[in-house]
C-alpha cells in the first residue's frame, strides 16, 4: 500500500477535466477582491484552476467563464498573461 504517492487532480472550469494539479494553473480571488495567477496554488482566496492550453484559455476569455466561478470581473490582462505564458511555458 505505502509508497506511491497520489497524484492530486483539480477540475478544469472550462473544459470540466479532472488533470494533475501540475497541468492546470490557478487563478485566485484575494479576499480583497483581485484577481491573481497563482502558480503556487497557495494563495488565500477563492480559485478556479485553468488548462495551460491556449484554446482552452481564449475560450474562457470569450464566454467570460473565470468571471463567473470567481464572481468577480477578471480583468483581460490575467487573459493576456495566461495565453503569453502558454506560449513560454514558463508555469510548467
């Protein structure tokens, strides 16, 4: 029984794919109320997490999906950082 680890898995809330912790990225609401990238999934406040994959993010962008898990407007730069660091790949 003791030995391999579990690999954590997080639901994508655009596509509704349950994929490793490591595949997705998270983005958080502060309890202040801002919008953040949170490459550490440790931050406080309410997150949403969100396939690297550039289709899947302009896809949010477009039917405005990260605005409603949060209930909070998430501004386009979150938008424009996300699809500039799925091309880098700087997250993985």
């Amino acid at each position: 029984m003791a030995g391999k680890k579990k690999t954590p898995l997080r639901k994508c809330v655009v596509t509704n794919d349950m994929k490793p912790k490591k595949e997705l990225i998270r983005i958080v609401r502060t309890p202040e109320g801002n919008v953040l990238i949170d490459p550490t999934s440790k931050k406080a406040g309410r997150g949403a997490y969100i396939s690297l994959d550039k289709e899947v993010i302009l896809d949010a962008k477009k039917k405005d999906i990260l605005s409603k898990h949060l209930k909070v407007a998430v501004p386009l730069e979150i938008y424009e950082e996300l699809v500039a660091e799925t091309t880098k790949g700087k997250f993985k």
